[in-house]
C-alpha cells in the first residue's frame, strides 16, 4: 500500500470521512462523512480484479446506498418539521438507527454482511469489521439509552453471532459473525459510556487485526489449511491464543472490556440482558475452541519447532509479539483487581 500513492489517498480520505462524520454537530454533517467514507472503501475493496470481489463490492455498495438514502430522508425530515439539523431528542433518532444499524451489520440488519465479507481481501475484511462500524456507532452513541428496543438488538445480535459461527468453516464467515457478536456487546457498552466503548473497540481491533493479519501472511481461508502443514506451530499458537482472547477467556486480555461491560449491566439492572448476553459468548467460545482443536491438536504430522527454518524465522517476532498482546490480559485484569 505505501507504493501505491492511489491507496494512500483513498485511506486518508477513509479515515477524512469517519472524523467528519463523528466530530460533526448535525446530522446532515454526518451523512456527508458517511458517504465520503463510503466513496472511499469502495475502490479500495475493488483493488483485486476477480468476480467474488466485484460481487461484493456491488452488493456492499447497494445496501450502504440504500442505508445512505433512508438516513437522508430521515435527516430531511426532521429539518423540515423540527427547522434544523441538531441532535435534540425526538422520536426520528430512534428511527434513524435502523440505518446506523445496517451500515454497521448489527442483527436483524446482518444480513448481507457475510456474503460481503467472503468475497473479500483480508486487509478489506479488517476494515469491515473494525474502523468501517465505527462512525455508526459513534453516531448511535448520541441516540442511546436504555429502552427495549436497543436492549433488542443488542440480544439479536449476540445470539446470531454465536450461532451463526457453529457450522461455518470458512474463517471470513467465523470472523464475521464474530464480529456481529462482539458489535452487540460494544452496542451495550456504549450504554456504559464513550470511554467504555473506546477500550472494547481498541482491544477487539487490535485481537481482530493478529488474526487477519496472520491469516493474510499464511494464506488460511478455511479451518482444515490450519492443520494441513507441520510448518506453522507459531502460527498456531497465535491463532490459539488471539482466538480464545477474541471469545472473552479469562486471563486474556479480551476478557477486560466483556468483564467490565458485566459489571455495567449489573449496576443497571440488566440481569436477562447479561444472562443471554454470557450464555452466547460461551456459544462463541465453542467455535473458537473448535478451531483451536482442529488446528493445535489434531495434526497429520509431527510438530516440528526447528527455528532454522526459513518461514519460522520470518514469523518468530511476529508470532511473540501477538501472542504476548493477547496475553496481557493476566497482568492488566490483576491491576486492576489491586487498585480496586
């Protein structure tokens, strides 16, 4: 990407769109940000000429225009009968979250997000799944309070995660009900406050980004190419211990943000919300621990951890240092159990 000047401006736009969107005081203003954001990817996810990717990126394309469209009649609507474009408290802030929700891949408006997100590169994928949700959410952390319909779509969505994930054997697809699981739990963050959402969005980009990354350098797109070479144990180990952190084990670092997220709804009330909330995180964890499994411990061959060879000295640095992020968990959650 650095030696492609047509990249470069593509991802600071990128980035342009999703500052204008949240720093802005109306909604017109982020509307505008959204669709700079979205003029952007677009290209971006086009960069490999195949069918699969034109595929997505067409559907990807009609479903945030159609999104885009709602949102703006919903944005003129209300400067019509309320004169003005500020973000005051009224019942089309409410309504305006259903296209928040689609651009984001929140359930029940999920649907088009796994057949997007197999169609693309692993450099797009981390972009869909991280800084692509970030704009709506911030924008649906101004209409937020507690009422049943957030409460809702936060259920929603952690169940079709988890759930969704049981069968798949693509790791895009696992990825990305992983993702429509984890935008339910940063959804009741944000009920928590800004600050909350911020350390969830922070460690689950940075969790999401070792496994996309070592997905990339590998070449792994399905569950059985994980236990099919005796050549990436370190690669494995990664993957093991990013993939239980992603699913909220303790003492990883992924388990933080779910931990304090609990502690939330507890000091609210929310015990049903908590309960089905915990109950499917464990459903995610039974995927997690399934590829795990298939890939760590049943082996074809022999194991073999020979530093000499040639792909073990490319990934050895990679490899610790990931591994050692998703192990931080331990210190960090003692910390914190210290001070308090």
């Amino acid at each position: 990407m650095p030696n492609n000047p047509t990249k470069i401006l593509l991802s600071m736009t990128l980035v342009g769109g999703i500052l204008i969107s949240i720093s802005s005081n109306s909604w017109l203003g982020a509307w505008m940000g959204l669709e700079i954001n979205l003029m952007s990817f677009i290209p971006l996810m086009t960069s490999q000429e195949n069918i699969f990717t034109t595929e997505a990126s067409l559907k990807y394309f009609v479903i945030q225009a159609l999104a885009s469209s709602v949102l703006m009649f919903l944005v003129m609507m209300k400067a019509l009968m309320y004169q003005g474009f500020t973000m005051s408290n009224n019942i089309y802030e409410y309504v305006i979250m259903t296209p928040l929700l689609t651009k984001m891949g929140a359930a029940p408006m999920h649907w088009w997000f796994p057949s997007v997100m197999e169609g693309l590169s692993w450099v797009n994928c981390l972009l869909m799944m991280t800084i692509q949700s970030a704009a709506p959410m911030i924008l649906m952390s101004y209409l937020m309070k507690i009422n049943p319909l957030i409460l809702t779509v936060v259920m929603l969505s952690v169940v079709v995660g988890s759930m969704g994930g049981m069968n798949q054997t693509s790791l895009r697809k696992i990825l990305t009900y992983s993702s429509i699981n984890h935008t339910g739990w940063m959804l009741m963050a944000l009920l928590g406050g800004i600050n909350l959402w911020v350390m969830y969005f922070a460690v689950y980009s940075m969790l999401t980004s070792a496994v996309t990354i070592t997905a990339k350098l590998f070449n792994i797109s399905f569950i059985n190419q994980m236990m099919s070479t005796n050549e990436k144990s370190a690669v494995k180990f990664v993957l093991f211990t990013t993939l239980l952190s992603l699913g909220g084990l303790p003492p990883f670092i992924g388990f933080l943000p779910k931990w304090i997220t609990i502690q939330m709804m507890i000091a609210n009330n929310l015990s049903l919300t908590m309960t089905v909330m915990v109950i499917t995180s464990l459903a995610t964890l039974y995927y997690y621990l399934r590829m795990c499994y298939s890939s760590f411990i049943i082996l074809h061959n022999e194991t073999k951890w020979n530093p000499l060879m040639h792909k073990a000295n490319k990934t050895s640095m990679h490899s610790i240092v990931l591994a050692s992020m998703s192990m931080m968990g331990l210190i960090v959650c003692t910390m914190i159990v210290s001070i308090n």
